[in-house]
C-alpha cells in the first residue's frame, strides 16, 4: 500500500494523527493529512476549555470544524478528551466536591450528546495516575472530588453514548516495569470484574530520552488485553523520530489482536508540540522520513 492508512487497513487497524483547527487552512498540511490518515483526533479543540468556556455553555465551533474536516475526507474520529485535570476551563478549575462531580457528568452528558453516535472511541478519562514510583493516583481537583470520579465518569459516558467505546487513556505506561503501569492494569482489571463500562486503554507513547521506548511495551498492550479490553497507541511521538523504534512501536500494535490502531501526534515536525525534538513522520517541508518508510514497511 502507499498510504499509511491504507496500510493499516489491510489488518483492519487504522493510522491517524491529531489535527488542530487552526492549520486547516495550511494545503501542505491538509493535503499530507488528507492522503496518509484514515483517524483523527483534535488535538485541543474537544477539551474541556475549548468545548465548555463558561459553564452550561457549550460551544463545539472549533471541534466541529476538525470533525467535519474529518468525515468530508473519509475518516473516522477519536474523541478527546472528556475528564481531565489540565486544560480545563477556569470555572472548573474553582469549583471542587460535589459541585464539581455534578459539573464533570453535565460535561460529559453535553460533548457527548452533541456527538452522539459519530465518535468511534473516547477518551473519557486521561491521565488520572501520578507519575514516578507511587503508583498513587494524581492530585487533582477531580480526584479530591472522591476517588471513584473515573468510574462514574465512565458510567456517564455509556449512558451517554452506548455507540462509543470508552478508553481511558495515560502516558508513561507503555513499559510494563513501570509503577503507574501497574496502576493503571489494577484499575482496569477492578473495572472489567465490577463491570465498570470500560472498552479501551489508549497509551499515549510520548517517547523521549527521559522515557523511552522498551520492547516490553508488546508485553504491556498484550496484558491489558487479556484483561478483555482494546488498546490503542493514541498520541505516538519519538524525540529523534528514529526509524527502527516506529518500525518496534508499529510491529507491537500489529502483534496485539486488539490493538486498534496508531495514531502519531501531529502531521509534520513544526505542528508537533514538541517540534524542538523533531518527533513526526513528516518533516518541516513535508516531506517523508526515514521513519515513515518504516512504518509504512512494518505495516
Ligand atoms: C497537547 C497539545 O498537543 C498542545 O497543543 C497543548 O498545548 C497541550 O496539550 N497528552 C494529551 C494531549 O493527552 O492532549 C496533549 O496535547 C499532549 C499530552
């Protein structure tokens, strides 16, 4: 094939990347993210400030226009994310206790009506472990509101949309030697036994000097889908972007029956959140890199 989305559909999985609004003017951009992904995730513009500015006032003018740059061109869309202890807007930001609780569920109750029945995965909850060796969860306003915030936020999102699958999704827990590794695989497993309505685990796969890939992230996606969940590598960047690491994350996801897809975080090096560590498939000019080769040969 001679796409990576093509690629990816010849196992039924597919390649996606995060898009944000304000580049969808750009044709070099669009036309790469037009022709190599068939998933899309907005990189910021279905997060809790952007979609929810005051409280009870939703507004999904930048959300929407990502989705429907989406579906005119083909693909499907992730949705993130609903529950989360950053980016959210300065009214949440003061509320906590119960008021807070009954705001998250209004959140998600609104984002996901507004979507109902057009998003294929979301992320209902991110990043709720600590990071180092505690295995704790991390502070945060939703996590003093009591420590079962993620599985009625959970609850909400099923009853909201029966049609989405619901991930909870994290960074930092690609190497399975890692604490907040196992936290997150005892959650999981407490939920499938107690039927808390949980479908997937995204795993970020941030990858830099600080925390690098270990092949045993083949050994992490197989264990938590053994627990009877999907898995998918949902925000993939590489400092360096070294071609035999994409090749690795790549091999993992397809070694993984379960494993539903890739998606990078970004098109090319300069829209990257971290465009200092050139972590993209694509370079500044838009061209390919050596990394893309070898993602697209691994597929
Ligand atoms: C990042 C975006 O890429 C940036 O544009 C924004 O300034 C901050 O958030 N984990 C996540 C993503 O779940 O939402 C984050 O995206 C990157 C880390």
């Amino acid at each position: 094939e001679s796409t990576l989305g093509a690629a990816a559909a010849q196992s039924g999985r597919y390649f996606g990347t995060a898009i944000a609004s304000g580049k969808l003017g750009d044709s070099t951009y669009t036309s790469i993210a037009g022709r190599e992904f068939n998933m899309v995730t907005a990189e910021n513009e279905m997060k809790i400030d952007a979609t929810e500015p005051q409280r009870g006032q939703f507004n999904f003018s930048s959300a929407d226009r990502v989705y429907n740059w989406a579906v005119q061109n083909g693909k499907r869309v992730r949705g993130h994310t609903l529950a989360w202890h950053s980016q959210q807007p300065g009214w949440m930001q003061s509320l906590s206790g119960s008021s807070l609780r009954q705001a998250m569920i209004d959140h998600i109750n609104g984002v996901m009506a507004h979507y109902k029945g057009k998003i294929v995965q979301w992320d209902v909850v991110n990043e709720a472990f600590a990071d180092g060796s505690s295995g704790a969860r991390r502070d945060s306003n939703l996590q003093r509101s009591g420590n079962d915030w993620i599985e009625v936020a959970f609850r909400t999102a099923r009853a909201a949309d029966p049609s989405a699958k619901l991930c909870y999704n994290d960074y930092n827990v690609e190497n399975w030697n890692w604490a907040k590794t196992q936290a997150m695989y005892s959650m999981v497993r407490d939920f499938k036994q107690r039927g808390v309505p949980i479908d997937c685990v995204g795993f970020q796969a941030h990858f830099n000097s600080g925390s690098p890939y270990d092949s045993n992230f083949r050994t992490t996606l197989q264990n938590f889908a053994a627990l009877g969940v999907d898995v998918a590598v949902t925000e993939l960047d590489i400092q360096g972007a070294p071609a035999s690491t994409y090749a690795n994350v790549t091999k993992d996801c397809l070694a993984v029956e379960r494993c539903l897809g890739i998606t990078v975080w970004g098109v090319r090096d300069s829209d990257s959140w971290r465009s200092e560590q050139t972590p993209l498939l694509f370079n500044n000019s838009g061209g390919k890199k050596a990394a893309y080769t070898a993602v697209l040969d691994a597929l």
